[in-house]
C-alpha cells in the first residue's frame, strides 16, 4: 500500500495514484480539524466509519441518479474513486440554522429555516474558505453558469433524499457541504459529486433528543466523538454487532 503514489495528502484524507488511469484511491485518516486548522485532533475510528458511511450514501444516492464519483469501497480506510477535476467552491445546504449561519446572523441554533438555503464558499485555505456568491463564482472563473445550475440541482436533491434517509433513523439534517468535480468521458462533460459524505461535513441532530451526532461533539468539546460517528454508523445499519462485516439495511426508527 505504501508503494502506491501519494497524490495528495488533506486533512481528513491521503489521495493515492489509482489502479488504474482515471483512478484514485482515497485513504481515510482519524484526524479532525476544525475552525481552518486552529484546532486540530484525533478521532479514533473516524476514518473506518466516515469511509463506510460515505460509501452508503454515495450508493444510495448513485441508484436515485445522482452521479458521484465512488467505485467500490476497497478495504476499512480506503475507497476507490474516479479522479475528477475539483470545482473549488464547497455547495452548503442547510434546513436548521446552526453555525456560522447562527452566528452571522444572529439567528438561534435550532431554529427551522423557512426554506433551503444554499451558500458557496470558495475552497482556499489562505484566505478561510471565505462566503461567496454566484457573481463571483462566474466572473471568477471557478465555474460556468451551467456548472453552477447543475451543481445546485444535484444539491437539492441529494438534501431531499438524505433528509428522508436520515429521518428514518431518527436523525434530523440540518445542513451539510459538498464538492463537486468534472468528468469527463469522451467528449462529454458531466458534473459529479465528489469528496465525502459523513459526520465530518454533515450536522446531524437526534429528532427527539437533539443530541449532537457530528463533528460539533469535537467543535464544540462536548465529548463521546467517536461514539456520535459509531451512532450514525449504528443506526445506517452498516456497524454490525459483531464488528464490521455486511452491510445491512437502514434500521428504521418509529
Ligand atoms: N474524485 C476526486 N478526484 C480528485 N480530488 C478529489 C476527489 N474527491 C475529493 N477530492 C479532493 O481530495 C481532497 C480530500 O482530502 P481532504 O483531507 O478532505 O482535503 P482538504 O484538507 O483539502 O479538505 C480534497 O481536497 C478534495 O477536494
Ligand atoms: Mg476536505
């Protein structure tokens, strides 16, 4: 493993040449960073649930016809990918106020949005991943108009089908980020959903408690990480009793 080539190394993920062209394999770390780097650690077991985590969502969300660039998952820490060119703009969705949403507009935690709201950030870490908005993203460069669109439809519909499937585990979505890529095959152009899907970049609340079960417990100190991450693992049916083996399917909570 430690032959392959080091693409490039993240703070939550190593990229590894592929097996082949096209190809990436993306190694999952147990390292957390949080507020741009300033704050830096551990979870133990992150990357073994968050790299079974995103590979449950990302196929589940690939069978409703979102495109994303998953192949198959290839051992407990890593997964294979398709290499795609990285729009640099992070799409946010969120359905409940909470962070820098909170905090900018002094809007309290927890409070339902009237409706989905979507923000661009541009991904840089020099400058903080500043908020951008559509204007600069095209005057810019990072992105074309019609890249944009598709990349907000595809948001759209990956918070409908993840808030239902999180909602039958007894987990509310309040928001989360995504990346997007370009892919090309032949001569066509397709947008695709890239990076990760897990409690890294998702906020996810118990429905009854609104017990924290994502990367705020580190954020935030509020302690039993990995058992939040272990939780959502739980509850997707994907961490079995007995170590994890077979993927099963979502447990429903009444
Ligand atoms: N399919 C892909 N092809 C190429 N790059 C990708 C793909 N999916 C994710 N990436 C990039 O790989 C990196 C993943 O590692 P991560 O630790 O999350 O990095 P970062 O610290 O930059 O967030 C990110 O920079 C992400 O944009
Ligand atoms: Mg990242």
């Amino acid at each position: 493993m430690s032959r392959r080539r080091r693409i490039y190394e993240g703070k939550a993920k190593v990229l590894f040449e592929g097996p082949e062209p096209g190809t990436l394999v993306q190694y999952f770390k147990d390292d957390a960073t949080a507020f741009n780097n300033q704050k830096k650690g551990v979870i133990t077991g992150k990357g073994v649930l968050n790299n079974r985590i995103s590979e449950y969502l990302m196929t589940r969300l690939g069978e409703i016809g979102v495109p994303t660039h998953f192949v198959r998952r290839l051992n407990m820490r890593e997964q294979l990918i398709r290499e795609v060119e990285i729009i640099p703009i992070e799409v946010v969705v969120r359905n409940v106020a909470a962070g820098s949403l909170s905090k900018r507009f002094g809007i309290p935690e927890g409070t339902a949005l009237p409706r989905s709201i979507v923000e661009y950030y541009y991904k840089s870490e020099e400058l903080g991943n500043p908020m951008v908005s559509e204007e600069h993203i095209t005057a810019f460069g990072w992105a074309a108009p019609q890249d944009l669109d598709d990349m907000v439809a595809l948001s759209l519909r990956v918070n409908d089908y993840l808030s239902g499937l999180f909602l039958g585990i007894g987990l509310r979505l309040v928001d989360f980020k995504l990346e997007f890529g370009r892919l090309w095959e032949n001569e066509e152009m397709r947008i695709v959903l890239a990076d990760e899907i897990s409690p890294d970049n998702c906020r996810l609340w118990d429905i009854k408690t609104n017990e924290k079960l994502d990367k705020d417990r580190f954020r935030q100190d509020l302690g039993k990480v990995e058992e939040a991450y272990q939780e959502v693992a739980r509850r997707l049916g994907i961490l079995p009793e007995g170590g994890p083996v077979d993927v099963k399917a979502p447990k429903t909570i009444q």
